[in-house]
C-alpha cells in the first residue's frame, strides 16, 4: 500500500470532492494547485471529509474520521480507478500517470480537467462521485448543446416547498452548490441579500430554496441570475439527482 502523509491525504479528499481545497499563489509542482498542510488530519474540517468519503463506501470503511489504513486502501483503490478511467478514456497517458504513482497530483488534475471539458461540466479538476460515474460508462458522448430546460428553478422550488426534507433535492442542491464557480455563488449571494460585496460568505442553495419568497425582488433576482448561469451539463446531473429516487 502507497504510504501517504496528511498533506496528501488532504489532496486526494479535495480532488475527490470531499474537503474545500484553498488555492495555492506558489503551488507546489509535485500537487495540484490547492493549499493544504502536512499537520495531522484531527482538525474538524479533515474529519468530516474523512467522514464524508467513508459514508461513500459503508461495505468497506467504519465511519470514524480516521484516516486508518483500511480507509488509505480505499483512498488508494479510488486514486487508481479514477487514473485508469481517464486513461482509458484518453484524458491521459501512462506516461503522464504512471500506474504506480496513485497520487491527485497535477498530471491527475489536468486530465479531470479535460474530461469536464469534453463533458460541459465545471472545468474545476475536482473529481466527485457523480463525475467519477460518469467516467465508469464505457463510452462517453462529447456534450452537444441541449433544448431549453423545462423545469425552471422556481418551479422545482415549489416541488421543494411541499417537500423540504427530501434527500434527493438537498443532494441536487449540494451538488449544483459544488458545480458552480465561486464568482457566480458570490454574485447569487449578493443578489440575494441585496449587497456588494467583494468577498461574502456564500449563501447556501439549500437555504435560498427553504427560505425563498417569490415577493421579494432581491431574491427573485437572485433565482433568476442563478438559472441563466447554469449550463446544459450542469443542469443534466442536478435534475438527474433532483428526480432521484
């Protein structure tokens, strides 16, 4: 098994969705360009990453938030699919990813990156399940524009008010909350509260669709920035989560 240290462990939780990553001014060459530190992995933010991924594979892992070794197998065994799929795919070459460097280092980073090019999604090199999913199919269809969606935002908020708990529409939420650039989250948040501000702290989606009033112009607004800016890709895997059942 690949000994990895915490500032590793890190980079993988970030590059498989799981842990915010912090971007890097001076990236190291050896990682992509997120910051995180090589301190133990004890601190609230990596252990409910940890937690996060081990939830994801409940056969395999004891969630805990420990980085044991089962859950470094599990990580490494994740690294390496991931790796052959987008070599399989031909977002990379062995070359590029040697089978024996299982790491989300910059060569793994570029060729998500590719991917979610082909596929319309959020060019953001972070892997999550429903991307690495995709990446399973055995043949992927470069992403051709779609017809207008059907469903707006206000009408699945309406579908979200007579239903406020289910976990299929707070999973789509979360995952179009991922899928989003941090500019469009940022002009959402201002939007919504009716300021401008440079750095805000980002509103939830989940929280514009529990406390939504379609009376206030601020947050009509709001919901209507937040539907012009999400492409077809990206509206695909949100509905497809929405209808989950």
């Amino acid at each position: 098994m690949t000994v990895y240290s915490p500032q590793v462990i890190r980079h993988i939780l970030i590059g498989l969705g799981y842990l915010a990553p912090e971007i890097d001014p001076n990236p190291d060459p050896q990682f992509a360009p997120w910051k995180r530190n090589n301190n133990s992995l004890t601190d609230d933010p990596t252990e409910e990453a940890i937690k996060k991924f081990q939830k994801q594979y409940p056969q395999k892992l004891v969630v805990n938030g420990n980085a044991d070794s089962q859950t470094r197998e599990v990580m490494e065994d994740i690294i390496k699919g991931l790796q052959n799929r987008l070599k399989f795919h031909g977002f990379a070459t062995n070359a590029e990813i040697p089978s024996d460097l299982p790491f989300y280092g910059p060569a793994t980073y570029k060729a998500v990156k590719k991917f979610q090019k082909s596929q319309g999604l959020t060019e953001n090199g972070i892997a999550n399940i429903e991307q690495r999913q995709i990446l399973q199919q055995p043949t992927l269809t470069p992403n051709k524009p779609q017809p207008p969606t059907q469903l707006k935002l206000r009408d699945l908020w309406l579908q979200f008010k007579k239903n406020p708990q289910n976990s299929s529409y707070i999973a789509a939420l979360n995952n179009l909350q991922q899928n989003l650039p941090k500019d469009i989250l940022q002009k959402v948040t201002n939007k919504w509260r009716g300021t401008n501000d440079q750095n805000p702290e980002i509103v939830k989606l989940t929280n514009v669709f529990t406390y939504y009033d379609d009376n206030n112009p601020n947050q009509r607004d709001a919901l209507d920035y937040l539907q012009s800016q999400i492409t077809p890709a990206i509206y695909k895997e949100f509905i497809a989560l929405w209808n989950k059942k």
